[in-house]
C-alpha cells in the first residue's frame, strides 16, 4: 500500500503544471502578460506597428485585458523560450465566446522580448471548449514545440490556414502567398482618383 501511495504522489509530482497565476510570482504575471499584449491584441487603427510597444500604448492594451476579462491562462518557460497561451473574451461575439492564441517568446539579457512566434489562434469558443482545448493545445505545443496534430482543424485552430501564417520578422499575421485576402492590401495600397 505505501508504494502505491508513493507512486501515486511520484506521478504528480511530475505531471506539468502550466497555470500561468501557478507558475509565476504576481509580478512576473502582469510583466509576462504585458510584454505579450501588444503582438496577441489588434492594435490601435491609428498606430503603426512599429509603434505597438512604445510606451505611450501601455494603456491601450491595459484598457483592452481588463475590457475582455483577458488573462495569461497558461505559461511555461524553458531552457530557450517561454511558451505561452492568451486568452480573451471575443466582445464582437453577441453571445459568451472566447479566443486564445499560443505561441513563444524569447528574451535578451535585459529580459525584454526580442522574438516572438504565435504558433496559433483559436476560433471563438464557448467556456466549456476554451477550457478543455486550450489545455489541450498548450500541452502539445509544450511538450512537442508545435500544434501541428491540430492544424487544419478548425474546431482547435482557426489560423494558421492557407490564407494566413505569423511572419516572425514583422510580428504579426500575414497573408500567405496565395491568400484569398490578399485583395484587401491590394485595395488598402491603390491611390484614389481624385480627377473626376
């Protein structure tokens, strides 16, 4: 009976805990959290993105996680990266829904963020569903460094798709080369004729 109870406290022991509030001290919580922001938030129409963290932005995003209830759900940082999962409820959605994306990030030795890859983004999901599948996907992507079992699943992941991929060197989503949207830029970069 007692190598039973100790294995049983042996195999806890090393199951993972990923709750971000569990793992991190409150401080290191909201530095997380807001060195994030600002890559995992649409931001601002008027600033370019260039211009997502500077500081005067803070308040932006400060606004935007305490509007949706936005959280750092879960965390867990090895010997290169920190992985992470952020979680937001969707407030264009008329009914309860939630979006999360996941990805990584690494820090210099002043530990500010200097890269970032958001491996994926969620479709809108009740409570229920973010709860069981957001674990699911955070514990593939921390224990094998992708969610690739998920892509194309759109129940799980919504993009990365053949429209969209996340372009690590400008740090945001990005049409892929044969987007269906890719119209929209085309649109947004034509000159109005102001003859007529």
């Amino acid at each position: 009976m007692r190598s039973l109870i100790l294995l049983i406290f042996f195999f806890a022991s090393c199951s993972s805990n990923f709750d971000a509030k569990e793992v991190l001290t409150s401080a290191e919580y909201e530095k997380r959290l807001m060195q994030v922001a600002p890559f995992v938030i649409k931001k601002p129409d008027h600033i370019q993105y260039e211009q997502r963290i500077q500081p005067e932005n803070k308040a932006f995003y400060e606004n935007f996680i305490q509007l949706t209830s936005a959280s750092l759900k879960f965390y867990q940082r090895t010997d290169t990266a920190h992985f992470f999962f952020f979680e937001h409820r969707d407030l264009s959605s008329l009914y309860e829904h939630y979006q999360g994306l996941g990805g990584y990030f690494r820090c210099n030795e002043q530990d500010s963020l200097m890269f970032i890859n958001l491996l994926y983004h969620t479709p809108r999901l009740t409570r229920e569903e973010m709860n069981t599948r957001s674990h699911q996907l955070f514990e593939q992507m921390a224990t094998k460094g992708n969610v690739k079992k998920y892509l194309g699943n759109r129940n799980y992941v919504d993009v990365p798709n053949d429209d969209f991929y996340y372009n690590t060197q400008l740090m945001r989503w990005d049409y892929t080369p044969n987007s269906s949207w890719r119209f929209l830029e085309d649109v947004k970069n034509q000159k109005p004729d102001i003859t007529n």
